[in-house]
C-alpha cells in the first residue's frame, strides 16, 4: 500500500481489526520512510459495477460518491455513525446482489431513497429533493403532502 503521506510503496500493517459488523477489516498502518500512520478498510467487492448516467454516459460505480450524498442528507440527524455505514453497506450489497454490473443511475438513487425512507425522514426529503432536482418551494409541498397520511390526525 502507497504512503499517502511520502509515497513510498513498502507500508506496514500495526493493527488489523474487523470493522462494520465484520463487513470489513480496519487496517491501521506505517510507513516506514516517513513515520506516517494511517487508516484503511478492506471491503469485498463481489463484482465492478458500472453506473448509466441519464444522459447514457458510464462510470465506475463510486462507493464514496453515493456515501457523501448519503451522508449529506443525514448531516445533524440523530443517526448513529455505525448505523449510516450499515445502511451504506447494505445498498451496495443490495446493487452488487442485483446480477448485472451495469445499474442505472435511477435505479441507485430510488434504492438510495427507499432506505432513507426507513431510516429517517427529514433525511429522506433532503436527498431526494436534490435526486428530482427540486426547482421551487410547491415541489416540496408537493413531495411532503405525499408523505403525510390521510385525513385528520387526532392530538
């Protein structure tokens, strides 16, 4: 593994340890050209997804990309940290389980928004007022008023 402090190439392994329920290993690690110590994760990836954009372009499948928007929509929510990197864990297992290598950006960002759905409302709006791109307040009104139950609600 490369220093990401010298870039020296021969880094060592202190400390291995699982990590998220045993979904991977934590590895703590030094370089030993520079002193640097640092932190990486071993996760198995059972296949290369490609994502289809809208527009048809293809990318990687990027595990950090989908985390920071999850993790923006979850941002000052009462969510725990292990919770969250469940949550993120479970999506791309749920995408890698789905049999092809190429998913549709939609098809992500409704998985996205389901578990959300479960996990946390507030959250849940956020996203997916950014994922259908959410141009003026009625858009809201109009997403929020399908979330609320139908008829009065007794206090």
């Amino acid at each position: 593994m490369r220093c990401p402090f010298c870039g020296h190439i021969d880094t060592q392994v202190k400390d291995s340890r699982p990590a998220e329920e045993h979904v991977s290993i934590r590895r703590r690690r030094f370089c030993p050209a520079c002193g640097g110590r640092f932190t990486t994760y071993e996760r198995v990836q059972l296949r290369d997804l490609v994502v289809i954009k809208s527009n048809g372009r293809r990318e990687d499948f990027d595990r950090t990309k989908m985390e920071r928007s999850i993790r923006i929509a979850l941002q000052k929510r009462p969510i725990e940290p292990e919770r969250v990197e469940q949550m993120i864990s479970g999506i791309v297992r749920r995408l890698e389980s789905l049999g092809d290598t190429d998913i549709a950006s939609k098809q992500i960002g409704e998985i996205v928004m389901e578990t959300l759905a479960r996990i946390d409302t507030v959250a849940y709006v956020r996203f997916a007022s950014v994922y259908k791109n959410f141009q003026a307040a009625d858009d809201f009104d109009k997403f929020v008023s399908e979330l609320r139950p139908v008829g009065p609600i007794d206090k």
